[in-house]
C-alpha cells in the first residue's frame, strides 16, 4: 500500500517579505547563465518535431511522468504539447501512463527531458520568428521548496521567470501549498500580468494531484487572466 503524501511543513507563514525585492531584481537584469549542451539539444529536437507547424503549442512544465501531457493533449488535439522535465527516470514512466489513458493521441504530445532555466530562453528567443505559438504554459505541483531560505529555488523567485513569461503569459500552476501560489500572483503582477486562484476541482490529471486527493489534502490552481477578465 502507498502511504499517503506529507503535507508541506514550512518555517515560512505567509508571502516571502524579499520576494518581490527578489523578482524586481531579476526583472531588471539579464540572465547569462551559459545553456547546457543537453537542453540545447532537447530544443534542436523540438524545433524539429515542429518542422513547418503554424498552430498552437502547450508546454507542461515539471511534467514529471507527462500524465498531465497527455491529458492536455486529449483536451487540446489542434495544438502540440510538450511535456518538459529534468529526470530521466520520470520520463522513462511516461509510456505507462499513455497506455493507461483511453483514446490516447500521441500524434501530438512528446515529452522531453531538459533544464526549464535554459529552455524557456532558447523558446523565448525562438518566438521572436516563429510561425507558432505558445498558446498556454503548465506547471502542475514544482517542488515547492517551503523553507524561507529556499525561496530562489520557486520559479517565481528566480531568473527564469522573465524568460518563462517570454514563453506566454497565458499560465496554469496548481499547487497543495497555498503559500506558493500567492507568491506566484504577487511575481505576475509586478510583471504587469493578473491571475486569479481557486481549488482545483474535477478528476486529478497527476499522479501527486491523485495522491494529494486521496489524502484529503486541498490543491489550488492560480490562471492568469486576461485584461477585463473577472478577477
């Protein structure tokens, strides 16, 4: 039997008191990180997968076993989806999961592995010429990172975000730490950009949303909305 998932425990109560220190900085510098070797290659194969594509793309980030891709493939079957993660391990599970979904369109979904810091910016800079879009961005529970001192480590809280929102700035995160969430609200809207936050609701589309469910734990989704949109 699985045991059931801790909640988070944090030695943080509230919205970090230097985030928004923190993202200003960020917002205000450029990022020369040099890009690894792996995610430069990882975007080649995308853009090659893409070939003449004029349409939409999806990415999911963190996708973790790219449950979540698939779904997002099944509601969206005009758009590509690219499902995103660091380890290797979690992809290799990811044919498990395409078998268990009925109706499964993998004509449209890859997922790939590679550094989200480096590969938002190789497909910020892509778009500039691009014939398609980015039409929404995923990012279904990232590691929180609780601690106060962790703070850098959310992607709310570091370089990456100016390059994410690049990307789209069309955005679904969910989280089971409500915390992360306002912070993510708080980074957009100094970014100019709205959201709005609410339970997730509806059939869990990840193994952690599923287990986080089950557990009785409350998960949350923050959108970001569009100008005039409710709030």
């Amino acid at each position: 039997m699985e045991s059931m998932p801790r909640e988070i425990t944090t030695n943080q109560q509230g919205v970090h008191q230097d985030l928004a220190d923190i993202v200003n900085k960020y917002r205000h510098s450029d990022f020369k990180k040099p890009i690894a070797q792996h995610t430069k290659q990882t975007y080649d194969s995308v853009i090659v997968w893409f070939g003449s594509w004029q349409g939409d793309a999806i990415i999911d980030a963190c996708c973790g076993v790219g449950e979540s891709s698939i779904v997002l493939a099944q509601k969206n079957p005009t758009a590509k989806v690219i499902g995103i993660d660091k380890s290797a391990v979690r992809l290799n599970k990811h044919s498990h999961y395409k078998r268990q979904k009925e109706g499964d369109i993998s004509n449209n979904v890859r997922v790939f592995q590679a550094d989200l810091n480096d590969f938002w910016r190789l497909i910020a800079e892509h778009l500039k010429t691009a014939k398609w879009r980015v039409s929404k961005q995923c990012l279904f529970y990232p590691n929180p990172y609780p601690k106060k001192a962790q703070v850098q480590k959310r992607w709310h809280a570091s370089p990456a975000l100016v390059a994410l929102l690049g990307c789209s700035t069309n955005i679904e995160v969910r989280s089971n730490w409500l915390i992360y969430l306002s912070e993510f609200q708080q980074a957009l809207s100094i970014h100019g950009v709205k959201s709005k936050i609410n339970k997730v609701s509806g059939v869990p589309i990840t193994p952690f949303e599923r287990k986080y469910s089950d557990s009785g734990q409350p998960c949350w989704q923050l959108h970001t909305t569009a100008e005039g949109e409710e709030r």
